[in-house]
RNA sequence: GGGGGGUUUCCCGAGCGGUCAAAGGGGUCAGACUGUAAAUCUGAUGGACAUGUCCUUCGAAGGUUCGAAUCCUUCACCCCCCA
C-alpha cells in the first residue's frame, strides 16, 4: 500500500478494561500506524447496548448508559498507549459509534439500512446459525440485528474518513463481510476486510484466560506484577508467536532471541523479554519496575532487610491481615498464622502445609508445627510474609 | 397408570450389617526433580484437639439392631422399560 490508507478496529465496552484477547487488534492498528496508515479504534458505545453474539453462547446481558460510559472511559488510556494520538496526518483517531448510530430512529434505519440486507444472507452468517441450530439458548431479535448496526459503522466511517479496511478476530468476519456487503449495495464502493485468527495457546485454551480469568490490561484489575507473571510463564511453544505479534521488535532479534532460547532453555530469556516487552507497552516504565522488583523478592531468598514502605510496594497484590500487636508477645503460633492469614482454611490444613514442607515465613521454611512466631520473624517493622506453597503470599501486619 | 434402576465425601465411582471417614480414578494441594515450564515421582485430601480419641458425613425424615452408607417404612428428585 503505497498511499495512506485508513484503518478500523472495533471494541466492544463489555468492561472498563480491555484484555490480553483484545492485543491482537490493537497491535494491527499499531502496526498499520508505524507504516504511516491511518488507524481508526472504535469502541461500540451502541453497539454494546445490543452485544455481540458472535463467538458468545449465550444471550447476553445488557449494560446501562452509564456503565457503557464507565467502560469507554477505562478502555481509552489503554488504546492510548498503542496508538498514537497526536503525529499529524496519520493521527489515531477515537470515535464512539454511539454518535451516530444513538441518532438513528427505528423507521429510518429500517428503511436506510435494513432494507438493503436480505435475512437469508443474515441467517447464514455462523455466529446466527450457530446460536439457531442450538435448542437450549435463543437468539433475540436485537442481537440478530447487531451485524446491521456494525455494517453501518463501516459505511458510516468510509463516508467521514474514508477508511477502507476493517481488521479483527476471525469470529468478526461475519460482521466484517456484512459491513462490505452494505456499502457495496448503498454507494457502489468496494471495501475491505482482514481478519486475524484467534490465538489460543498450544494447550488449546484461549490466550489471556488462566483458570482464575483474564489478564487485563488495568493494573486495578491485573496488577503489572501478574500481568508480568503471565508472560514469563507462558509456555515455549506460544513464545514466538507472541513476540511477533504482540511486540515491537524485528524478525531478526526475535530470531535471535529464539535460538538462545533454544540453546538454553532454562533461562527462559524469551519469556523475559516477552515480559519486560508487554508489561513496559501495558503498564509503562514505573509498572515494569514494581513488577520486576516484586518478581526478585518472591523468587528470591529469604526476606530480610526491607522495611514496611518497601514491603508494602512490593506486595501489593498480596492479601493482607491486620492483627493486634499483642498476639506476637506470648508467641503466635505458626498454625494459627496460616489460618489467621487467610492461607490455610483451618488448622488441619495447615497443619498438612508445615508437615509437608509448604509453609514459609519471610521466605524461609518453618519446620515443626510446634513453631511459634515472635518479633523475631518480622521482616519488617510491622510486618511478615506468609507462604505457603511456591507461589501463595499473605502478609500479616501487626499494628 | 404398571414395572425396574438410581441418589455416596469437590467430581466420577466402589461399598450392600461391624475391620468404613468409606476402595479406585480425576481434580486440588504440598514436596522432589526442573526452567517460576511440561512430563514424571512421592505424599496429602471432612473437622477438632491430639499421633489416638472424639464430633459431623453416604438424597430427607423416621424405624429395626449392641451396632447401619449397608436392612425396613414414608417422602423428594432423577433415569429406563411397558402402556
């Protein structure tokens, strides 16, 4: 493409925050920015009144104005830090499809639009037939319509910028191809469509999703030290994958990077750089220093030395219990800390952890579920780590 | 309407009067090995105090018995077959 073009993504504003699913087309939309095209983010103020039923199961539940605005308002920041909202000429641009679809009155959309997209076209799109052939959930007439409505916004934004291309997960071709379709029956313009596969990971399940929900992209709800974690522990054969798609560098550096993977596998060097690669795009900076500093700690040696500011930071995440200054005077004894601390549900349980060596306090194992806990096992002012397990952290702090 | 089968601890699933807190598998949790991975191996897996006892649990409520998840009665729910 020698000219500029101009490019469209839609998002949804199920939630305040977007997702580690959602990266895939905002990295496109970055991408086509880098090479000087045009990239228009248009998050779906009405159409996520009426919910998309492609790729969902089930109806799905609709959201107030207000909290459609409260998601919008989330999802924005984060658009801004993939796309470049100020460069001149190939500026990003936001619009909420709101603005023009919200004006419509039902007669005229019935007459402008829908008059121009026969059923049995509509009927044969997957994300309908899919939900049709299926006789425990339905499909309502509103969400039978989506499609007409994202149509349009692909008429509407070849009108007012001319963007010519809509890019998105295959499960939007559907609504992609709906959109060309209109346009080429309403003005005679030909427009196009890209759609990207969905990542899953080599294990089949979809990329983003852990058994305890997505990683988002709002540190509120996944903080940079989670999000973080993620990456490094993603498995090797979705590593390449994911550089190339999600991140910046070049063929040649992801190459290289590979092959010392390759060769010393245990180091996990592309992992990190995957890490450190989204976390500083996602959360800045400051958000990849508090997670690599969290990441030293918790998988670092015993914890000594810090004080309760430092602690504080670093275990943001990490639940915490306040308890009275005085339960460490006559010795607190390690079972009850664990159930105290919300680790252990009760004192069998925690009584198994210390017998089978799971139990840490400040990242040092306790032995013996005789041991009891004085001034002595704080590590900070205030403060003690729990663990119990590899991963599991609480603090207590005694105040 | 008639006949038969079922309901067990997170899930599946054995148990069919005492040795049953209940086999086996899955899951989960811990440990070892590792690369904060995968695979593998080991252990744990109702609760309370304590290393042995007590308390609660086998759809629900009653009953028989020294003793019941196991037998009987009623009720609820599920499945199958014949009408």
């Amino acid at each position: 493409m020698e000219k500029q073009r101009t490019v469209y993504a839609g998002f949804d504003p199920t939630a305040d925050s977007l997702h580690v699913g959602h990266l895939m087309a905002m990295m496109i939309l970055r991408r086509f920015q880098q090479a000087g095209h045009r990239p228009i983010a248009v998050v779906g103020g009405a159409t996520g009144m009426i919910g998309d039923p492609s790729g969902k199961s089930e109806e799905r539940n609709l959201l107030s104005l207000d909290a459609l605005q409260a998601n919008i308002d989330g999802m924005e920041p984060q658009l801004r830090r993939f796309l470049d909202f100020d460069c001149g000429p190939n500026s990003a641009v936001l619009v909420n499809n709101y603005e023009w679809l919200g004006r419509f009155g039902y007669l005229e959309f019935l007459r402008d639009i829908g008059k121009h997209v026969p059923v049995n076209v509509m009927l044969a799109k997957d994300s309908v037939r899919g939900r049709l052939e299926r006789d425990d959930v339905g499909l309502s007439y509103t969400e039978f319509s989506y499609m007409l409505m994202q149509a349009y916004d692909f008429v509407h934004l070849y009108e007012r910028f001319g963007c010519e291309l809509q890019v998105g997960g295959s499960d939007q071709w559907g609504n992609i191809t709906a959109g060309i379709d209109l346009a080429r029956r309403l003005s005679g313009v030909q427009l196009y469509g890209c759609t990207c596969p969905l990542l899953t990971r080599s294990d089949g399940t979809k990329m983003g999703k852990t058994e305890s929900g997505a990683i988002w992209l709002s540190a509120e709800r996944t903080s940079p030290y989670q999000f973080h974690q993620y990456w490094i522990n993603l498995d090797d054969a979705d590593v390449g994958r994911c550089l190339r798609f999600f991140t910046d560098l070049g063929q040649e550096e992801i190459d290289s990077l590979l092959a010392e993977h390759q060769s010393d596998p245990g180091r996990r060097a592309a992992q990190r750089r995957l890490a450190v690669e989204l976390t500083r795009m996602v959360h800045g900076e400051d958000g990849l220093r508090s997670a690599e500093r969290a990441t030293e700690v918790f998988f670092g040696a015993e914890i000594r030395e810090l004080d309760d500011a430092q602690l504080a930071g670093i275990f943001a995440d990490v639940p915490s219990k306040e308890l009275p200054r005085a339960k460490l005077d006559g010795g607190l004894s390690i079972i009850d800390a664990l159930v105290l601390s919300g680790l252990c549900k009760n004192k069998s349980e925690a009584r198994r952890i210390i017998t089978q060596g799971g139990a840490y306090v400040n990242n040092r194992r306790m032995e013996g579920i005789e041991t009891t806990l004085d001034q002595n096992h704080l590590a900070g002012e205030t403060t003690m780590i729990l663990r119990a397990g590899k991963k599991k952290y609480a603090l207590l702090r005694f105040v």
